[in-house]
C-alpha cells in the first residue's frame, strides 16, 4: 500500500507555490540498494503569486513599518495560496481513484522573511532564529488535513544552520551505492549536496552556495519587466564584467567554511545596489552576464571543493530552465554529467515540493529529517510541528 503525502513549497524566489501529491511504497527504504522505486509523483500544480502580493514579501524581508500586523495577514494569504494548490492537486487526485481520506498529512515549508543562523561557535545561541511565515491551523481547516510545518526552527534550536533541508531527500532519492552524486538546486538562493556512495559510510555534504536566481530576477523585471531572464537569453547577450563579478565574490560569506546557510537577508537589492555603485554605467546585460556569473562561480568552487570525486551533477530548481547558467556549469566541470533532475525521475520544479512530502512522512513516523553533517546541528531531529485534522 502506497503512504500519501502533499508537499508545499514557496521559495525565496518568491515567484509563488508548488506542490506535489507523492506516493510513497509503505515498504521504501532509505537504503541505496533498494530497487523500489523511492517515490511517484501522482499529481503536480502550481500557482503564481500576484505582484502585489510578492512585493509584499519582499518588503517583510526587511524591517519595516507594522511588521507584526502586515506578516500575520502574510501568513493568512500565504495559507489561502497553500491550500489553492492543495485543492487542486485533491482534484487530480480525485481522477486517480485517490481519496482525500487516504492523505497522511501536508509538509508545508511556509515562505522564508528571516534567516539568522549561528554565525560560529562562539555565537549566543539565544540570537539565532529562522522565521517562515505560514498559518498553518488555517491550512488545516481550509484542506481538512493535518499539516507538518516549521521545519527549520528545531534544527536551528539543536545548534545548526536549519538550512538546507534537501540533502536529506536528496540522499534518500538520488544516492547511489558505488558513485559520487552531486545535486544542485538553483533556486532564489543556490545550494549543493555532495552525496558519497553509499558503500563507503562518508558523510553527505550540503551547504548554500550563495544566491541563486533572486539576484537576478530582480535585475530582469527592473530593466526588462519580464519576471526572470528567460533560459538565460538576456545574460548571454552581455559581456562579463570582471571587476564587479570580483567584487560580489569578494563578500565574506564565501570564504565560510561549512556548514552555512544565506538568504536575502545578505543577499538583499540593497546589497546588490552597494555593489554597484562604482560601475552604474554599466549596460543592463553586461551586468546581468555578471549576476549570473555570480551564480555559477560559488557552485562551482563548491563542487570542486567538497566533491572533487562526483563525475555527475543532478540539477533541479527554477535555475535549472537557465540555459546559458547550465551552459556556464558544463564548462566549468569537465568531466562531470551535468543534467537535469527530470533525466533522474524527477522534473526540476518538483524536487523541493516532493521533499517537503517526504520531511512531512519522516515527522509523521518520528524520524529525523535533518544531517548534522549538513547544518551543524547536535545530532538527528525530528524537525516540524503537527497541526492534526
């Protein structure tokens, strides 16, 4: 008997919300040597948030007035958004013979506004937070289903990072007994998993490489209006400015050690403005060559860095449709296969969903879902809240 599980997921793209209704068999293992297959994806759906209400979002990253007030009703909308999705994938489940009645629980990741983590061992554990705003009692009542929420706050309070979350399900999905696997999710913010095989007993690898597609994003819809730069057109008709691009990677955070997490409370339009005051007559294209420049070179450095033996690199994530940053990431590893997740079993816009389903199936069975590995933290927790039925 398959074990029914909906995913959310509302990135720091802040484009709007994915989910995913996955089939898990009750028999799966998270061993590499199991040949059932790990998960089925029985129903997908996505929904696009408004750009009043993404505005919004934005402006809750930041100190702002009536904070308190504006994020609850955030938190309200964002719930609303949640459970459109979820209603529809109910729909396409409908279709499949699959009742409501048969769905486990939802793992909603909520939208991240705050992200302070410990900054190192000498930091007050009592300063280190990470805020996602989601009401998740109202997702409950409005779907009818019990809710897992909150994820990263248990693996911040262990002492780690809360971020990222993935290489857990990346572990469970993609690694393999006798290869090195490295898995690259470019979303607002870019992180990386090393996965060892399997066979050997190391310890996975995961940290955030620095932004992903916010950066530039954010540049395309100032100067193009268009939302993202569309397979990455726009950036390879620029040319690269190499004092600028020197000048991003100059920041601190990449020369951090792992484990280590980021967001835009670093990676923010004012950040980014700073950056560019000396080179403001700069061509649009020329500088969103370099943005995604900017992307590519940190997950590079990281793949050879951490995962010099992968000779394969999985990538999913909204970036993953960038043509011209995939291009920039073959070049850079030679002799490393660089595909898309969707030539793995698992289309890119779906991969973080389906592990919000599988975080979710992990804190229904009281299984940890965190890599100490990964985020620093004490030891394996059972991350998230439950809001039941």
């Amino acid at each position: 008997m398959d074990e029914f599980y909906i995913g959310l997921m509302s990135g720091t793209s802040l484009d709007g919300v994915d989910g995913v209704l996955a089939a898990f068999p009750s028999s799966a293992l998270a061993s590499s040597l199991d040949t059932t297959p790990r998960l089925r994806v029985v129903a997908f759906s996505s929904s696009p948030f408004d750009a009043a209400f993404r505005a919004e979002l934005l402006a809750l990253n930041a100190p702002s007035p009536n904070e308190l007030h504006r994020a609850a009703l955030a938190g309200n909308r964002l719930a609303d958004a949640y459970a459109s999705v979820v209603h529809s994938l109910l729909g396409q489940a409908r279709q499949s013979g699959i009742d409501s009645r048969q769905i486990t629980a939802i793992g909603a990741h909520g939208q991240t506004v705050r992200h302070q983590p410990p900054t190192g061992a000498s930091s007050d554990p009592s300063l280190a937070y990470t805020l996602q705003l989601i009401n998740s009692s109202r997702l409950a009542e409005l779907t009818g289903l019990s809710v897992v929420a909150d994820f990263r706050s248990r693996d911040v309070a262990a002492g780690g990072q809360g971020a990222p979350l993935a290489p857990a399900f990346h572990q469970y999905l993609f690694a393999r007994p006798d290869e090195a696997v490295a898995v690259l999710n470019l979303g607002g913010i870019s992180n990386l998993t090393l996965l060892p095989p399997t066979s050997c007993g190391a310890a996975v690898i995961g940290f955030d490489c620095g932004t992903g597609n916010a950066l530039m994003d954010a540049w395309c819809q100032r100067h193009t209006g268009q939302p993202y730069d569309d397979g990455g057109a726009w950036a390879a008709s620029g040319a690269l400015i190499p004092a600028l691009l020197a000048s991003l990677l100059a920041d601190a955070y990449f020369s951090k050690d792992p484990p280590k997490s980021t967001g835009r409370d670093l990676f923010s339009a004012e950040w980014l403005e700073a950056k560019l005051q000396p080179f403001s007559s700069q061509k649009p294209q020329d500088v969103q060559r370099t943005l995604a420049e900017f992307t590519v070179q940190p997950c590079l450095s990281g793949v050879s860095s951490y995962g010099k033996s992968s000779k394969q690199l999985i990538v999913c994530g909204g970036g993953a449709f960038n043509a011209h940053v995939v291009e920039r990431l073959r070049a850079g590893l030679p002799g490393v296969r660089v595909a898309s997740s969707a030539d793995h079993g698992l289309p890119p816009l779906q991969v973080e969903a389906a592990a919000f389903a599988w975080l979710a199936r992990q804190t229904i069975n009281g299984k940890p879902g965190n890599l100490p590995s990964v985020t620093g933290s004490a030891g394996p927790r059972v991350l998230g809240a439950i809001y039941p039925a």
